[in-house]
C-alpha cells in the first residue's frame, strides 16, 4: 500500500506542474464575431407592450465584431478564476412598417425611430478540478453573470421617447474540461447554465464555449472558439420580457505571466 502511494504521489505532482505550467496567470485580448437574434417587451402601467424584433422591427444589425478582454488565474493546481468583459452597442434608424408599443408609448407606422440598444457584459467564474491528470482534466464550475442592458427609441422628429434599463446578475452552475493534446496544443470546453422560477420571474440563461489553442512561445498561445448565449427573462405581473440570444466565433491571444 505504502509502495503504490509513493508512486501516486509523482504522477499527482507532475500533473499538477503540466497545469500550473500551463495557466498562472493569464491576460487574452481578442475579437468575437457575434450573430444576434434579439426581442423585447417592455409595458408602462396599464399599456402593454408588445414583443419587439430588434433586428426585423428596428433595422439593428444582426452581426457585429466585439473586443473582448479576459483574465484568467489558477491560484492552485485544482482551483482556476475568469474574468471577461464584453461591450455589445448597436444603434440603427428605421421607417416602421407598423405601430410598435413598447414603455407606455405607441410608434405609429411610418415613423422613422432611432434606436440604440447597448449590453455590458461580465462574467466572473470559478472552477473546482475533480480530476485531473498530466492529460486531461475536469471539473465543475460556478459564477456569476451581470448583464447591463440600455434600450433607447426615438422618433426622428423627437415627438416620441422611451427608454428601458435593465441590470440583472445571472447565477451559474456547470462543468468545465481541457484536453492537453499535445505540448503545444490544448482544448477547452464549457457549459453552464440557470434557471429561476420565482413569484412572477421566470428565467433561462445558457452558455457553451469551446475553445482551441496553441502556443507560440512559452508565454504567448493563439486561439480561436466557439461560444453561445441564450437569455430567456419575463417578468409576468409587469409584463416585460427579454429574449437575447447570441452565438459566433472568436479568436484571441492570451500572454501567459
């Protein structure tokens, strides 16, 4: 018993140095090439709203390229921390083809609206490694998503305003793994997810991301991947709803200290 220890404990320990090795501390920069699909309803005391295609209705781009900024740390050989940010801002004017109520007001069709439609996005996560080896490795993680969102529609001749904030945190529960495939290339793998079924809100938020990545140096990595987002929020006693969907590819650098 004592023998198999002794021989457990060094491949424990080179697998914790692979990892250690591997990820420290981290700092990424890079650009996601984002698909949008977007609805909102926002009602104002007893007007309802209606639900609002932000890119059919409104003319909102439905693709963009968004900078992206990550920091990534594995304070020990089991435990890794994330932070990233995302500044999603569109703005498009638009003829309507029809009337649009949405916060009390009511757009007549044919009125050119301007509107802007701004989300700020942070994640901050953990991550627990259940097993692991000099391979491969998998865990589950938690964290936690805030989403400030800023919609403004404006009539042309500014007769009509209206204007919808919303700052919500989105709990995260789920599980995480990288595969070590080679000494210079390595894949990553997430998904989380909440759900919330409380008094009047109900809720789904989803995120999957699928990460590939080489090393050009030992402190430098190139990679691209692969993340979707799917936020699903109504308020049923005030009538409000949110429907914000997203997927694309993105590619970065990471610099490893």
């Amino acid at each position: 018993m004592v023998c198999c220890l002794g021989l457990l404990a060094p491949m424990a320990s080179a697998a914790e140095n692979v990892w250690n090795d591997r990820d420290g501390l981290s700092v990424s920069v890079g650009v996601f090439l984002a698909n949008y699909e977007t609805e909102v309803r926002k009602s104002s005391g007893d007007t309802d709203g209606e639900n609002i295609s932000l890119e059919d209705d409104l003319g909102l781009d439905d693709d963009d390229e968004i900078p992206v900024v990550s920091i990534a740390f594995r304070s020990w050989e089991r435990h890794k921390f994330f932070f990233s940010y995302m500044g999603m801002d569109r703005d498009a004017k638009e003829v309507l083809d029809e009337d649009l109520s949405f916060d009390g007001f009511v757009f007549p069709a044919g009125t050119q609206v301007e509107t802007e439609y701004d989300i700020d996005m942070y994640r901050l996560g953990y991550s627990y490694l259940l097993v692991q080896n000099e391979e491969w490795e998998l865990g589950l993680s938690a964290g936690a998503y805030w989403v400030n969102m800023d919609m403004k529609l404006d009539s042309f001749d500014g007769a009509i305003s209206a204007d919808y904030d919303e700052s919500e945190p989105f709990p995260m529960l789920g599980f995480t793994a990288s595969w070590l495939v080679s000494d210079d290339w390595l894949i990553r793998g997430t998904a989380e997810a909440f759900t919330i079924d409380m008094n009047d809100v109900e809720g789904d938020f989803y995120n999957v991301r699928l990460e590939a990545e080489y090393s050009l140096t030992q402190h430098l990595s190139i990679g691209a991947g692969y993340d979707l987002v799917r936020i699903d929020a109504e308020d049923t006693d005030k009538n409000n709803q949110v429907n914000y969907d997203y997927d694309g590819v993105l590619a970065y650098l990471r610099w490893r200290f």
